[in-house]
C-alpha cells in the first residue's frame, strides 16, 4: 500500500513538472505578442466594466420606476442603452480582430514547427510516423496557437469580471457575497485532484488520433497495392476497430467531463437559489429595494458564471499544455549540423573533387552494422557504381554521402587542392544531385518542379536540362509543354517519364557530384545509355556514383564497389571489366 502511495506521489510530481515546463513554453510564445494580450486584456475589461455598468443602472432604474421618479427616468435609460451598446461593440471587436490575429498567429507558429521539423535530424524523425507528425502539426499546433493568445486574456477578463461582481456585493451586502462564494472551495479543491485523469485522458485521445491518422495516410499512399489484392474490406475493418478504440475513450472521456459538468450545475444552481432566498429575505425585511435584489440576483449569476468559466479554463488548459507538450518532443529533436567554414569554401570551389571513405562503420541507433571497416573513392570525371542485393545497404551508403547518416567510425571526406578536406555533413549537400528511386515529383507544373533546385534558371538552361535527360520530346508533346500539371504522386505522367524529369531536375541543378539511385530503371536501355552519355559529356568536373544492377550502366562505369557481408569493397576496375 505505502509503495503505490509513493508512486501515485511520483506520478503527481512528475505530471506537475511537466505541466510547470509547458507553461514555460507558453509564456515563450505569449512573448512575442504581448501586445496583443494587452490590448485583449484592456478592451476585455472595458466591456466587463459596461456589464457591471449595466446591472448597477438596472437597479437605479427598477427603483426609480418604483418610486415614481419620472424625471431620472430617461437618463439612466440612455445610459443603460449606451452601456449596453458599448458591450456589443466591444464584443464584435474583440471577435474581429481576434480572428485576424488567431490566424496570423497559427500561420506563424505553423511555419515555424514546419521548418523546424524538415531540420531536424532523419534518425530522429524515424521515430514517428508521417500521420503523427502531420496530426501533430495541424491538430495540435491548432490547439496550441487557438489559445496561447486567448486564454491569458480570458483568465483576466473572467477573472476582472468576477472580482468586479464580488466587489459591488460585498459593497451592498456581505453576507450575499459570502453565499456566492460556497462553491468555490469545494470546485477548486475537485478540479486540483481531476487535473491528472484530464491530462492522461486528452493525452490518449491525442495519441489515438495520431494512430488513426497515420493508417489513412498509409493506406493512401499505397492505394495501388491495395487495390492489387483486394484488400478495401480488410482496411475498413481496420479503420473500424481504431474509431470503436476512439468512441471507447471519447465515451469514458465524456463520462468524466458529464460527471464534472453536472457538479459544477448543481453546485451553480445551489449557489444561485441561496442568493435568491437571501435576497428575497433582505427584501421581505425592508433592508434592501426591488432594484437592488434584482442587481443581486444578477450579480449573483455573473459570479458563479464568471467562477464556472474560472473553473472551465482548466480543462482547456489541460488539453492545451497536451498539445504543447507533443510539440515540445519535436522541437527538441537534435537539429542537423548547418554549414561550416571548410563546407562554405568548398561548395565555392569550382576545380575537380574526390570523395574518399576509409574504415567506415554505418548502422542506425541501437542497431548492428551495416557495413564496417569500408573503403571507397571517386574523382571528377569518373562513374562509379554500387552494386549488392536487397538490404546489404546501398541505401544507407547513400544517405551517408547525403550527410543524413553520420558514420559511427572512421572518415567520408570530400578531397580538393591537394590537402584540403572537408567531411560529408548536412553542409556539404549543396556538392549533390540526387535522383533517388521512385517517383519524387512534387505537385505542380513541370517547369515549378524544375526551379525548385534553381529558381532563376533560364529557359535555356531548363531546355537542355531537359534534352540532356532525354524527356524534352515527350514535353513537348503536352499540349502545355513545360506548364503541363502533374498530379500527387506524379499523376499524368509515366514512371518513365517521371523518373527523367527527376535527372532533368539533378542536370538543371548543376552540382559537381551526380547521383543515381536506380535512377534509370524504368528507362529502355537505349534511352538510359543516352542519358548518361549526356550526364558525362555535361561537364568534365562532375563525378557520378550509381546504385544500379543493369549491365548496360555497369559498363560505362571506371570501378564497380559491391556491398555484402557488412562489407563495402572494391569489385571490378574498369581495365578489369574491359
């Protein structure tokens, strides 16, 4: 008993700290808009002051009706239609620009995560799927900016409105202000205890929701496949099963927010039938005016609503800090390394390079290697390729010269001048065309995905790109040339042709090194030998390395490096293959 008391105790401290470090997080991004939280927090009092203003002229104005003093009659009329105005205007106003700045708000921190995301390092993306950080980065991040500029503002305006209310009772009568007030103990003291089942609980359904959204973009994305084997009705069923999880955990949800609603509505109603009494008592006495039991009968329920809405920020709260913890893991995934002195000099250097790797180990976190103790090398001028069956690790060869992998051992380093050198990192992308396998068109027109790599290139530049690729007759063909639209996926065109817009696109880029990653496997062999007789002749300076298993690419190539038993090696020198 004593060691689930101790673990109950740690749980509590833990969820308070983490809770206490979101908060923080928030307060960061309340910032940089402060002064948009001090205008919401003024004109929020403004119109909490006109409906104040309002109950206390309704109380002169029943007594004055009361006693036949005709002659104040049109002016607090006037004044209680111009309070009342001036709320209405207040609240249409906060409501406008609300929005403005709601959007603006959620656009930027949007685009921040976004970016922040697409830096991170792969590895550590791995750790979450295309649907979790895509629920993450509009559901949360929707949540999150929807309230890191209103709920500050809302605490002070419900909390202005309350303390005013209480004010004026304790002003008029202190004993009704007393009554007023006995739920607020008990209500604190339940939501105080409830806050971790709420957290657990919007914590769940946020990771639910994170599962559910990741089976759709998968079963999206492989809609062919699934097709192919007929498998509508078992994914539906799938989906099914996940939504029945869901509606199980809304309905317990449901179940505790009922519980918690229907106390505070009792607790609420308790209050108001007191203040009732209380002031029908007063009246009865002769101690207080018509009027003023009006004023208290209204007051009273502005303080127990303005309470409730106190109480029912923390609910909000609670599913906002969720939310702003799930981002918080993102933004704290280990940033890629940007570019150093020695890559920034070499992605100016316009002479001949050499890649060399000596004794590289490769494998991924808390894996076994790859490849170990592996050696490989290329200079400008010359073709390389890399041969090996399926997962010896040609891809992760690939994602180490990309700088996406770092090796655990030894050295991959470009070469230039002589003695200078310059280790493959994020920084030394720019020295890199990448044609990977598949289709890795964007949508949009031909021409957009073209500039994407070099945003001013000419026409003349994308025209022989394109010719170098052999895809300029086949653009030429769309009755809108190089405006021709391709689809998600690279609907609209063939694999074939996608896959030369894609060494179109790596042309156009100009970078010293080329490569290909069964980039011609869907290109006929005459068509692949012409591209890359185009590639070789563009330019003297370039190197190209080639993960390929055809032969009619092999024997273009001056050395052929095979990957197999963890080992990357040398296979066939060019004088050797001829």
């Amino acid at each position: 008993m004593k060691v689930l008391k101790k673990t109950e105790k740690k749980n509590k401290r833990v969820y308070w700290r983490e809770m206490y470090r979101e908060l923080l997080w928030m307060y960061g991004h309340i910032k940089k808009y402060r002064l948009w939280i001090l205008f919401y927090m003024v004109v929020g009092a403004v119109g909490t002051v006109f409906s104040l203003g309002v109950s206390v002229i309704s109380k002169q104005l029943i007594d004055v009706v009361l006693g036949h003093q005709t002659q104040r009659l049109s002016n607090l009329a006037a004044c209680m239609a111009g309070l009342a105005v001036g709320s209405i205007l207040t609240n249409a106003g906060i409501s406008r620009i609300s929005a403005r700045v709601m959007v603006d708000v959620q656009n930027k921190m949007r685009r921040e995560l976004y970016s922040k995301i697409l830096c991170s390092k792969w590895e550590e993306l791995q750790l979450y799927s295309t649907g979790d950080l895509l629920n993450r980065i509009n559901s949360d991040m929707g949540i999150v900016s929807g309230n890191v500029i209103s709920w500050l503002p809302a605490l002070v305006t419900k909390g202005f409105r309350f303390l005013g209310a209480l004010g004026i009772m304790l002003y008029y009568d202190k004993t009704m202000a007393v009554l007023a007030l006995v739920s607020a103990p008990l209500t604190m003291a339940l939501s105080r205890v409830l806050m971790g089942k709420m957290r657990a609980y919007n914590k769940e359904m946020r990771e639910i929701s994170s599962d559910m959204m990741a089976f759709q973009n998968d079963s999206f994305q492989n809609l062919q496949t699934l097709k192919a084997f007929g498998l509508m009705k078992t994914f539906s069923g799938k989906m099914e099963n996940m939504q029945d999880r869901y509606r199980m955990k809304l309905m317990d949800y449901n179940r505790f927010q009922i519980f918690i609603s229907s106390y505070m509505s009792a607790a609420g109603m308790a209050v108001s039938y007191l203040c009732f009494g209380w002031s029908i008592y007063r009246m009865w006495g002769g101690y207080i005016t018509p009027g003023t039991m009006a004023m208290f009968v209204q007051l009273a329920s502005g303080l127990a609503s303005s309470f409730s809405g106190l109480v029912h920020m923390v609910p909000s709260l609670i599913r906002t800090l969720t939310s702003a913890g799930r981002i918080m893991e993102l933004e704290a995934l280990e940033k890629e390394s940007g570019k150093d002195a020695k890559a920034k000099e070499l992605l100016e250097y316009t002479g001949p390079l050499k890649i060399r790797m000596e004794d590289v180990t490769a494998c991924y976190k808390n894996e076994a290697p790859v490849f170990e103790n592996s050696g490989f090398s290329v200079s400008s001028g010359e073709i390389v390729a890399l041969v090996g069956a399926s997962g010896e690790g040609k891809t992760t060869f690939i994602r180490l010269l990309l700088g996406v992998l770092e090796p655990v051992k030894g050295s991959l380093e470009f070469l230039w001048e002589g003695q200078k050198s310059c280790r493959l990192s994020a920084g030394t992308r720019g020295c890199f065309s990448y044609v990977p396998q598949g289709n890795t068109l964007f949508m949009g027109t031909i021409e957009e995905n073209l500039r994407l790599v070099k945003p001013q290139a000419t026409e003349e530049e994308i025209e022989k790109a394109l010719k170098d690729a052999c895809a300029w007759d086949f653009v030429m063909g769309f009755p809108e040339g190089i405006k021709h639209y391709i689809g998600e996926r690279g609907a609209g065109i063939s694999e074939g042709q996608a896959q030369r817009l894609a060494i179109a696109r790596a042309i156009l880029r100009n970078a010293p090194v080329l490569l290909l990653d069964e980039a011609t496997s869907a290109l006929d062999m005459e068509t692949e030998r012409e591209v890359l007789e185009h590639i070789v002749k563009s330019d003297e300076r370039k190197l190209c390395i080639i993960t390929t298993h055809r032969p009619s690419v092999l024997a273009m190539c001056h050395r052929i490096y095979e990957v197999k038993d963890k080992k990357l090696c040398l296979k066939i020198k060019k004088d050797e293959n001829n």
